[in-house]
C-alpha cells in the first residue's frame, strides 16, 4: 500500500514499518530523501524512541528511587525504528502512525506508552509531530525521541558532495565533544573547536572521518543544506530540539543526515540512571508531550 500525501508542489511517501518518511519530491520529481542504499546506509529517516544514540553497553537503570531497580537493554536508537505501526489517514494533509508498547519491549523498557507519529503537508513544508502518551497510571514516564532523516546530497548527478555546504541561522561559535564510534558515547567535557563565528559549513567527508558530529551547544534552530550550483536544497527547523546531530558515512556515501534530538548518547560523566540523563523528558502518567520539526523543500 501506497501512503502518500500530495499537493501541487510536493509529494511526501511514508511507510508502516517505523512509521517513517520515505521520499519528499519536489515538483520536478526530484528526489531529497535518502532512499536507502545498503553500500552505505540501509535506512532513510528512523524515528529513535525512547532513546537517541547509546546508552552505556545499552544497558538502562530505571526508577533509581525503587528497590530493587529494574534493568533494560536498550539497543542504539531504540526501540521501535524497525517495528511495524498502525496506520491511519486524518485528512487530506495530515496521516498518523501508531504504536503501543508490548510486551517484548516492557521487559526492557517499563513503561506503558503511546507513540503517534504526525504528519502534515502544508505547501512545501512536511511537519513531523511526535506524541508521546504515558500510560501509566502512578509513575512518571522517562524518555528521549529524535529524527535521523538522511538526505540525497549531492541532488544532480554530476554534482559533488563539496558543492553543497549548511547554512545555519545564527553566527555560531562551539566546540563539539568527543565521541567514541565503538560505544556510541560521548565524552562532553573533552571538546575540540568546530564552528568559530560562522554561519556557513562547507561540506566534505572529511567532516566525518571520525564518527558524527554532535552540535550540544548549538544557537540556531534552523539549519539550511545548500548548493552552490542551484538554488534546489531543503530548510529544517528544529526549535523544540536541543540538539543537532550531522553524520554521513566514512566511505563518501552520497547522503548527509540532519538529525534533531531531544536527548544525548550517555556521556561518560553521567550514570545510568535514565531518568538522571541530560535534558529527559517526564511524561506524567496520563499526560500527553508533543514535539515537532519541519523540513521545507527550497
């Protein structure tokens, strides 16, 4: 089955298994999402839930005030990317994808949710909304989600990946922590200098040598992927995400993701606590929290 969404100047497709994107079509039928080659990159835009990257051996601790505490074995990115959601169309511009924890997933994650998935057309722009239901009826429900949409770069063929270069809102001026590719952590006190006073980022897959590129202390909510040969590119704005994760594989793979994250792989300073991670969501039991991002095809 076909779930597609369509107006006069974009057609978005999206398919039950992860409740993800895709493809996002212009017009002119070009293709801007990554449509998933395994020389590089099987996937195309997961939807990480209830994690973002790793946790520590992708082992969580759960209600550190209770004895005995309750183990889970999370793996990187979650749980539900490669588990098949409901479907369901709202209207001519809006479809929702479902899923509900089971029981495979609360022996490693103990809480009872639901996760929809929204999302909307409206002219060139495709709205991703995330709700996020805690089901639970006396405990406060932990939890990370983020987008991980990887995108055709270059768009033309005869184009180079050095053609193209980000545009972010503001001036930035950060550091990036050190990651570790083996373990998915993070080290957020060892920081090297990334962006100094600068709006722009030349693209090059030198960039990612060493693993992806976790931008913590990011200003801008908005970050644009340019061409300098035409003006075709894509907007994404992320204002009710803390982080920006950028990654491409290490054997020039012709897409790079623009990922927006609630939360952080665990850092080598924190616990393994889950609900003691930076920046955790808690959902209080019966409560709704709702996130959004939108990419807007230029």
């Amino acid at each position: 089955m076909v779930i597609e969404l369509k107006n006069e100047k974009v057609t978005v497709q999206f398919k039950e298994l992860g409740g993800a994107l895709s493809s996002i079509k212009d017009q002119d039928g070009l293709e801007y999402l990554w449509q998933g080659n395994p020389e590089y990159w099987s996937s195309q835009a997961p939807v990480l839930f209830p994690i973002c990257g790793s946790l520590r051996n992708d082992w969580g601790i759960y209600n550190s005030k209770e004895h005995p505490h309750f183990y889970g074995r999370i793996p990187r990115h979650g749980l539900v990317r490669k588990k098949n959601f409901s479907f369901e169309q709202l209207g001519e511009d809006s479809v929702a994808f479902t899923i509900v924890s089971d029981k495979e997933m609360l022996t490693q994650y103990p809480y009872h949710f639901e996760l929809k998935i929204i999302y909307t057309l409206k002219g060139t722009t495709v709205r991703t909304e995330y709700q996020v239901t805690n089901k639970e009826k006396e405990r406060t429900m932990p939890y990370f989600i983020g987008g991980h949409p990887g995108f055709n770069c270059p768009l033309f063929e005869g184009d180079r990946y050095e053609d193209y270069y980000l545009e972010f809102e503001k001036e930035e001026n950060c550091t990036v922590p050190k990651s570790f590719p083996e373990t998915g952590l993070l080290d957020l006190g060892d920081r090297s200098p990334f962006l100094e006073e600068q709006k722009f980022l030349d693209l090059d897959y030198s960039l990612f040598e060493h693993d992806a590129i976790t931008l913590d202390n990011l200003q801008s909510r908005t970050v644009t992927l340019r061409s300098k040969n035409h003006d075709k590119g894509l907007r994404l704005d992320f204002a009710d995400f803390p982080y920006l994760i950028l990654w491409s594989t290490v054997n020039k793979s012709p897409f790079i993701a623009l990922e927006p994250w609630s939360g952080l792989s665990t850092s080598l300073d924190e616990s393994d606590y889950f609900e003691e991670k930076r920046n955790v969501s808690l959902v209080k039991p019966g409560q709704v929290d709702r996130k959004y991002f939108d990419i807007t095809i230029l």
